[in-house]
C-alpha cells in the first residue's frame, strides 16, 4: 500500500470515529455507534481501493443495514438521523480515497452538525421567527434564481443600465438589511441602535436618519443613542459611496484618499461621543416579529440608482461636464451612491478631469449633507438635529479644507 493509500484509510478512519464517537454520546442506544461507524468507514475506504464497483456494493450494503436498523426503531422514534449519518460515513470514506482535506473537511462540517442538535434545534424552533425565515427565502431567490437569469447587456445607448448590475444592487439592499437585523437580535439592548443604524446606513441613510429622528420624538431619552446611530448610517453611507467610487474609478478614490479619511474620522468621532454619553440607556425592542428589509424599498434604491445614472449619461452627452456635476448633486439629495456613480463613471470615461470629480464628490457630500440636516431638524427636534447637522457638516468642512490644502494634481 502506496502513502497516498494509506493517508486515504487514516482519514477515513478517523472520520469515522469522530462521528461515532458523537453518535455514541448523544444517543442512549444508537443503531450505530464508535464501533460501527469506524467499521464502515474502513470499508467504504477499501471498497474504493477495490474498484467502483465494489464501492456501489459497499453503499448499497449499508444502505440496506439502515432501512433494516430504521424498521427496528421504537415507533415514538422516527428520527433518521443515526441512518443518515451512516450513509455520510461511507460516502466520506470513498471520497477519502481521492480527496483527503475535502473529506476531513465535509467530515468536521457532519460532526459539527451532529454535534449541536440542541442549539441547532432551538435556533430553527424557537430563535428564527417564520418571517425570517421567509425573509431569508427570499434573499436566497433574488440572489441564486433571479440574478444569474438577467441579462448583463446595457439596455441604453450610453452602457449604464445593466440589468444583472441593477439587481445586484437589489441584493446588496436585501442583504445588508438582513444583516442588520441579525446583528440588531445578537448584539441586544445596549449597542442594537447603532448596531441597526451602521448596517442601515447601507440601504438609505436618509431613511435612517429619519427613522431614528421619529424614535427620539417618540422618547428623548435616546437622544443620544439615536443621533449616534443616524450619524453611524451616514458613516456607512460614506463608506458605500467609497466602494462604489473604487469600483467606477479607483484612481480617483486614491486621489481623494486623504479628504475622504478625514470625513469618515469626523463621523466616527462625533458617533463615539454620542455612544460614550448614552451610557447604555437605550432600549431596542426585539425586532424578531418585523421584516428583515423590505423588497420594495430595495427595488426602489436599485430604480432611483438607475435612473439616476441614466439621466447623468444624458446631460453628460447633451450639455457636458458641468451640467452633469450639477445633475450629480441635485441626485444626491434623494440617492448618494447614483451621484458619486455618474461622477466617477465620468472620470474613468475621461470626459470629465480629476480635479473637476474631486470637487464634484465634495460637492454630493455637501448636498447630502444639508438635506440630511434639514430632515434630522424635522424628524427628531431641535437636539437631534444639531447632533445631526454637527457632524454631517463637520464631515464636509474636513474633507473640503484636506482637499482644498492638498497641491493641485495630488
């Protein structure tokens, strides 16, 4: 027997008893224990060694012990389980014979698996809502069903409305939602508003910052809490129109590297204070019961994204670069990433100068930035406002004055 053969029967070996070693614990009279498993993970191994044929037989074979081993099962008990897990154990061992590291990894994944029933069990029963779960099924269609049957073809003479790169949009929304909620059910009461207002930042930090404006309306107490989170759905508005920009023009995302820096540390500044001065006095209701994201509002940013983008392709071609700017930042009152993207398609395009896209990005965070201020007033009051139109503004002031500092062409 050659080292690669028997590194084969190690592995298979070893699988084996790793499961049976699970199945010996957990159960009180298992239809196949340590014994067993490490058993038939030596012949599914050998079978293998012997030929494809002898291998179907060895499958068959314990195919044929677990129906018999299920039929003798106590009728309270109808679990598969410990059947299953045999057919796993000889399947991992003849694929052991050709892939030892897929195999031992496959083999850790079944016994983890078998390993956490509990956990498992109370995740899927009593943890996950039916809502997420339906939430969950319907991130998994757009993603893995809806997407790869669009077209990725621009269905514009300008080459920006690309149905599958629309969708993908759709998805992001989807999925950053999904992921804040998440994080909003494990993180808990003291750090779930500027957990939810960091990932919501992702899908509209306008509609956050509206939203937790309503919040402190409802309750000053949060005050503080929830202006920190506004500010946090900015920051991650600001880091989306960072990677939306590399991915259009990474030159000039590097060329804005030091103005742009400085606008992200004004807001992580501004937010850590509001955190620090909360204190933990923030309550977040379980949001178990509610929709992860709404496919809708999703449907609507990737829409606004495009239609946006199409009408700068437009004035671009019709009136020429200033216009356009002036296009971008009227957009970015509604749509921030759509106006960072016109620009710095532009610029990759080398219709418009670098220095001319420099200012232009400013110039959306500007627009942003005042009509978030001017909502922050009017959703949440005075305070939160303030709180609101502080940062945002200070994040303008920082990123305008590094620029304006910096030598021309750097």
């Amino acid at each position: 027997m050659d080292w690669d053969s028997t590194k084969g029967v190690m592995t298979a070996l070893g699988i084996g008893l790793l499961i049976g070693a699970i199945r010996e614990r957990h159960s009180a009279e298992p239809m196949a224990g340590l014994r067993t498993h490490a058993l038939v993970a030596i012949v599914g191994v050998v079978s293998m060694q012997l030929g494809m044929g002898a291998y179907i037989a060895a499958v068959l074979a314990v195919g044929a012990l677990a129906v018999a081993g299920y039929m003798r099962n106590d009728p309270d008990d109808l679990g598969l389980t410990g059947e299953v897990a045999l057919l796993v154990n000889v399947s991992l061992a003849g694929l052991a014979y050709t892939d030892q590291v897929l195999a031992t990894a496959l083999g850790v994944t079944a016994a983890a698996l078998l390993q956490a029933k509990r956990q498992l069990k109370n995740l899927s029963r009593n943890i996950i809502t039916e809502q997420e779960i339906k939430d969950g099924l319907l991130l998994l269609a757009a993603a893995l069903v809806v997407m790869p049957l669009l077209p990725t073809e621009a269905l514009d003479p300008w080459g920006v409305l690309r149905p599958r790169t629309i969708w993908k949009i759709v998805v992001l929304v989807m999925g950053t939602g999904m992921l804040g909620h998440v994080a909003l059910r494990m993180v808990g009461a003291r750090w779930g508003l500027a957990v939810a207002g960091f990932f919501a930042g992702f899908a509209s930090s306008t509609a956050a910052t509206a939203s937790f404006g309503a919040r402190v309306k409802a309750d000053s107490k949060v005050l503080m809490a929830a202006s920190s989170a506004a500010i946090l759905a900015n920051l991650a508005s600001l880091l989306l129109l960072l990677a939306v920009v590399w991915a259009a023009s990474p030159e000039l995302l590097m060329s804005l590297a030091w103005p742009m820096g400085a606008a992200v540390l004004v807001l992580v500044v501004n937010a850590a204070f509001g955190l620090r001065s909360a204190s933990g006095q923030a309550e977040v209701e379980d949001e178990g019961g509610h929709n992860a994201f709404k496919l809708s509002h999703a449907v609507l940013i990737a829409a606004i994204i495009g239609g946006v983008s199409l009408v700068a392709a437009w004035v671009r071609h019709t009136f020429g670069d200033t216009a356009a700017i002036a296009a971008a930042m009227l957009a970015a009152l509604t749509e921030l990433q759509a106006a960072a993207v016109s620009i710095a398609q532009m610029n990759t395009s080398g219709s418009m100068p670098t220095s001319y896209a420099q200012w232009g990005l400013i110039g959306i965070l500007t627009t942003s930035g005042l009509a978030k201020s001017v909502l922050g007033f009017v959703s949440g009051g005075p305070r939160y406002g303030l709180r609101v139109s502080t940062a945002l503004v200070g994040m303008v002031l920082a990123a305008a004055a590094v620029q304006w500092m910096l030598p021309a062409g750097a």
